[in-house]
C-alpha cells in the first residue's frame, strides 16, 4: 500500500457485525516457581483431556476462577471501550485502577480474550492496575461510539464487545474473570 493509502484506512468497514469466536475460553497457567504464564487456546472444540503443562520440573493444573463472594467484591474488574469508530480500543481496570500493586500483593496480568484469539498484558509493580486493549481485524468490528448500551440491550445494534472476556491474575487471591456483557460491571 502506499503511505497516502494507509493514511486513509478505516476499520470501520472492515466488518460491521459481530464475528464468532474461533477459540474457545483459554487455559491459564501460571508457575509457583517462577511465576511463567501459559495460555492454551483451544481451536474449535477442547479436547477431552486436558494438556499437561510443565514448569520448573513440575506439572501445573489451569488456574481457577475465583468464586469467593467476598474476595469477589473485594476485587471489581470493570471495562470501558474508548475510541468510537477509528480506534478499538477497551480498557479493563481492577478496583478502579487502584488496587494494590506492592511487591507481595497486586494484579501481575490481564489477559483479554477476543474473538480471534486474545491479548496478555504485564502489569509492572508500583504501577495501576489496568490494561487498555486495542484491536484490529475481526476484533475490532464497527460499534457505537455511545455510552455503553446507552440505547439498551435490547435495541443494540452492534452487539459492541459482546462475549469478550478478561482475565486479572491477583498475587494474593489468584484469577478473576470478567465477561463483556454489553454494560460495565
């Protein structure tokens, strides 16, 4: 392409519907030892049989989601997509951005999966705890650039971000998980 066609290029008219997913929800591991992430995606189907995953001479089970209600409420995930048309972009935040990030507590990653395939971001120490996501190709599919589902769910033209979903790993309280359901949470 040349650079005057590149300056003129819009996702806008990439694709103007929800895509599916050609993955199905990720596998995370992490290692005790030293603290290496793996993500398993699955193409189309998870086998019957989980994959063993080895670190540091040891095999790891996947990460749980944790179900603990107060644990939960202690750590809110939230979403916001920015952008509107051009730029595809969500961010996920932890407790508002402000939940601890010292040494032996705090958010170590986000991982975001999208419909072809996901994005994991490293969160440094003393630093907030959110992640802004961007997109391209069938990720980032035309929405409304209106407050999330302002119109109303059932009126939603776009299905905006619909069915994505993001991963927190907390040092202290391990996996959370939310799912992009059309409005923050």
């Amino acid at each position: 392409m040349r650079a005057s066609s590149l300056e003129n290029y819009s996702t806008r008219c990439l694709i103007s519907h929800r895509p599916g997913f050609l993955t199905d929800e990720p596998l995370l591991y992490r290692c005790a030892e030293c603290g290496e992430v793996i993500v398993a995606n699955s193409l189309g189907g998870r086998p019957a049989k989980l994959p063993e995953i080895f670190c540091c001479g040891k095999a790891h089970a996947p990460l749980t989601v944790c179900a603990d209600p107060n644990t939960l409420a202690e750590h809110p995930m939230k979403f916001v997509v920015f952008g509107g048309y051009e730029r595809n972009s969500v961010r996920i935040e932890v407790e508002g951005g402000f939940h601890p990030m010292e040494e032996g507590h705090r958010i170590e990653w986000i991982y975001m999966r999208t419909f072809q395939g996901g994005q994991l971001k490293i969160l440094p120490p003393n630093s907030r705890s959110f992640a802004n996501f961007s997109f391209a190709d069938y990720d980032a599919f035309v929405y409304c650039d209106r407050d999330i589902c302002k119109m109303g769910r059932e009126h939603c033209q776009f299905l905006c971000k619909r069915g994505m979903s993001a991963y927190a790993y907390c040092s202290k309280h391990g996996l959370f998980r939310l799912i992009l359901d059309g409005k923050p949470q």
